[in-house]
C-alpha cells in the first residue's frame, strides 16, 4: 500500500515507519489514519521489532490544533488513540529514533515507545495545558515512566525539556550527537534482530503485567474526561481558538 504522509518498510524482520509530513510533521487526521493502517498491515506478521522514525527537522510537532475544535475533535481523538491502541494489541517491542523536536502527540508517540533513542538536538514536552487542553496519553504514561509527581510537572506547566533531561528523568534512553543517531539506532534494532520476536514479545507483556497496566480501561476513562468534560468548557475552546488566531487566552473558569 502507498502512502501520502508516512512510508512503510518492511525487512528482516523489523517494521520502520517513517513521519514524512515534512517539515514539522504535523498529525493530521488523514496523516493519523495512514498510520493506523500501516499498524492493521502489520498484524499477524512475525517481526522483532517496530521503529519510528522521521523526515524533516522535526520528529513530530504534534496533533493538528485546528482539528481539536467543533465537530472534529471526536473524530481526532478517535484517530489519534486508534494508533496506541493498536501498538497495544500488536504487542511489538517498538523504537523510536527522535532526531528533532517532538512535541504534544508526537511527544506521546515517543512516550509510547519501549526504547528510545534521541539527538543531543531532540526537545520534548506536552505544551497542551498552555492552549486550553491536556494530553490524555501522556496522562495514562507519562505517571507510569516518570513518577506522579514529575509527570504532573510537565503535563501542567507545558515546559520543553531537552534530550538530556528526558534522558535523565526515563523519558529517553540514549542521548547522542546528532550524526551518531543513525548508527545507534541501527545497533539497537540489530541487538533486536539477534533474538526471538516471540521471546520479545512474551517479555514485553510479562513485564506491563507486572505493572498491572490496563491501558485500555485507562484511556477509556481519560477520553471521558477529556470529551465529555474539557471539551465542553469555554476555556478549552479559548485556548485553542487563541493559539490558531496567535493571540493570548483570555481563560473564564468555566
């Protein structure tokens, strides 16, 4: 299958999808659904591994902010879950190679990786809270791998960290030079190759039983927040309205 926003790569083993909505690669709806579908092709197949990577100077700036408002974003939040929902029920152990910034939802997809290997030029942060609204994917993770009190830090102040700081913290775990990531990802995902997909797999899944991590009746609930809660209030709409028309929210409580 041919694809307008991403690529798809299949090969010894290993899956590498690849964001190619350059420059900041932007998470669009349609953008979402192809990587959905890339995910469907993927079931059933014996691979060891699933990597994302991406084009441009950004890995991904996140979720369009346009398609948060009216009637798209039930549309968009179905979408954009659809994606951790079926890397859930894939099961894979996944990658990401973060070469640029990666911000919002293409924060959370870097989150929702098991492995991560970032540019010493990477940025990463969930600036949602600063246009009105939260990051319910970042909310179910984030607690998870960074501790409740860091991941509440981030969540409510929209900072931006660095690669080195992600690193420290769990976020991210290999920093190198910008030139360097290439061949360090490529090292991973050879490691990867050397072993069982099924043993990685098993692994993998015995280790979020240990947590006890229910991710689907946790994004459930978040959504129900998010949807039927947030998104019905002025201030949610305020901040996105003002982030599109480059002005400052004028936030009401209500």
């Amino acid at each position: 299958m041919s694809y307008q926003h991403i690529k798809l790569e299949v090969a010894e083993g290993v899956a590498t999808l690849t964001l190619c909505r350059e420059p900041l690669n932007v998470l669009n709806i349609a953008m979402m659904r192809e990587i959905n579908q890339a995910l469907d092709s993927l079931q059933g197949q014996d691979l060891k591994c699933l990597l994302f990577k991406a084009e441009g100077k950004a890995f991904s700036a996140g979720v369009d902010v346009g398609e948060h408002l009216g009637d798209k974003v039930q549309e968009m939040i179905e979408v954009f879950h659809g994606i951790f929902r079926r890397l859930d029920a894939l099961g894979l152990v996944t990658v990401a190679s973060v070469q640029g910034a990666a911000l919002g939802g293409g924060c959370e997809l870097v989150a929702a990786c098991d492995l991560v290997l970032a540019s010493e030029k990477a940025k990463l942060g969930q600036p949602e809270i600063q246009v009105g609204v939260f990051p319910p994917v970042a909310a179910l993770i984030f607690p998870r791998q960074l501790g409740y009190k860091k991941a509440l830090e981030l969540i409510l102040t929209g900072d931006v960290i660095d690669a080195q700081e992600a690193q420290a913290i769990g976020l991210v775990n290999q920093v190198v030079p910008p030139d360097k990531l290439e061949s360090a990802t490529q090292s991973l995902v050879d490691k990867l190759k050397a072993l069982s997909g099924l043993v990685l797999r098993l692994t993998k899944q015995a280790v979020r039983e240990g947590l006890m991590d229910d991710t689907a009746a946790g994004l459930a609930k978040i959504e129900s927040i998010y949807l039927d809660r947030l998104m019905k209030t002025h201030d949610a709409e305020e901040g996105l309205k003002a982030f599109l028309e480059k002005r400052k929210p004028v936030w009401q409580g209500k």
